[in-house]
C-alpha cells in the first residue's frame, strides 16, 4: 500500500473545513428567498442544502487527489450528506438533513461501543499514529468519546426540534466542530500519562 501523500496542513483545514464554512455563508445569503424549480417551490435552506452536497464531493475529490487517501469517517460522513440532502430535496423537507448530523454521531457511538464490548478501541486504529498511547488510554478516551457522541446526538435533537433553522445552522457549524476540538484537546491533556514516549530518542 503507498503511503499517503503529505500537504500543506493550512490547505488540508481549507478542503475539510470549507465546505461547511460555505454551506453557512450561502444559508446567510439566500435564507429568506424561495426558489421554484419544476413548479415546486423550495426554502432557501433547502436549496443551500443542494449547492453543499456537490461542493462538499469536490473538495474530498481534491484532497485524494492531493493526499491519495480518505478516512473512513470522510467517506461516511459524505455518504450520509448526500444520502439525506437527496431525501430533503425529494421530500422538499429541512427536518431529513437535520437528522443527519444525530445519525452521524449516534452511528459513531454504536460503532465506537461495539469495539469496547470486544475489548478494542477502535478510536486507536484511526489516530494511534498521530497520538502514541497504551491500550488503557486508548480505552478510557474511547469509552468517553462514545459518551460524548451520544451526548452530541441528543444535543443535535433538541436543538433542531425546539430552535430555528438559523439557530440549528450557527451551533451545526461552529458549536458542535467547537466542541468536539475542546473535548478532544481536554481529553488528550488529561490522559497524557499514557502517552507512549519514543525512548530511541
């Protein structure tokens, strides 16, 4: 197997991160028009929700291109926004790609949960060569991510079920991402007495 090619790390943050940073400025710019298309008429937040899907694919596109790999939560997270953008095009209703983002998190729960039922991190198999831990650390931040998850999941219910699409947006763009950094950084810190220290060096 080749190994994956190395790039500028600003660059990597623009493809990954720029999608949803452009889905959020084209919902500020069109969420108070309504757009008819084949005599149906569409939110403006449906239609964001379309022009999202193809940039999103082309940004994945260029950062294989340019790395020769994808994770496996990329794939899956592309899948599901494609998969329920189609469904909240067809169905001409937001509530599809809003539940979108509980199902991405509680399927990482489960995914995540049936590896701690088998005495696995499955976390370790994705990062354990960006961060170098014993298998008690692996498992203790596993058990607390799938925790996390969970809490993300019903977090993202009562947010869109009891506030506006605005509100939805602002904490799917910026709230959640923010979280998940804070959490992971804290978690990293405090199990930092696991971490597996090169004594070659």
């Amino acid at each position: 197997m080749s190994e994956p090619k190395t790039i500028n790390p600003i660059l990597k943050q623009v493809l990954e991160l720029g999608p949803p940073l452009l889905f959020f400025v084209i919902y500020l710019r069109i969420r108070d028009d309504l757009f008819t298309f084949g005599g149906t008429e569409y939110s403006g937040f449906i239609v964001a929700t379309l022009v999202f899907v193809p940039i999103l694919l082309v940004s994945m596109a260029v950062l294989w291109i340019l790395t020769g790999q994808l994770s496996r939560m990329q794939i899956f997270t592309a899948f599901m926004v494609i998969f329920f953008g189609g469904l909240t095009a067809w169905f001409n209703d937001e509530r599809f790609f809003k539940m979108k983002t509980t199902i991405v998190y509680a399927f990482f729960a489960a995914i995540l949960s049936i590896g701690l039922i088998r005495g696995q991190s499955y976390l370790a198999y994705v990062m354990s060569e960006m961060i170098p831990m014993k298998h008690e650390g692996w498992m203790l931040l596993t058990r607390r991510l799938t925790v996390f998850f969970i809490a993300l999941a019903v977090a993202n219910e009562v947010v869109w079920r009891t506030m506006s699409t605005d509100a939805w947006v602002k904490i799917e763009t910026f709230g959640f991402p923010l979280l998940m950094f804070v959490f992971l950084w804290t978690q990293i810190v405090a199990l930092e007495r696991f971490t597996e220290i090169d004594e070659a060096e």
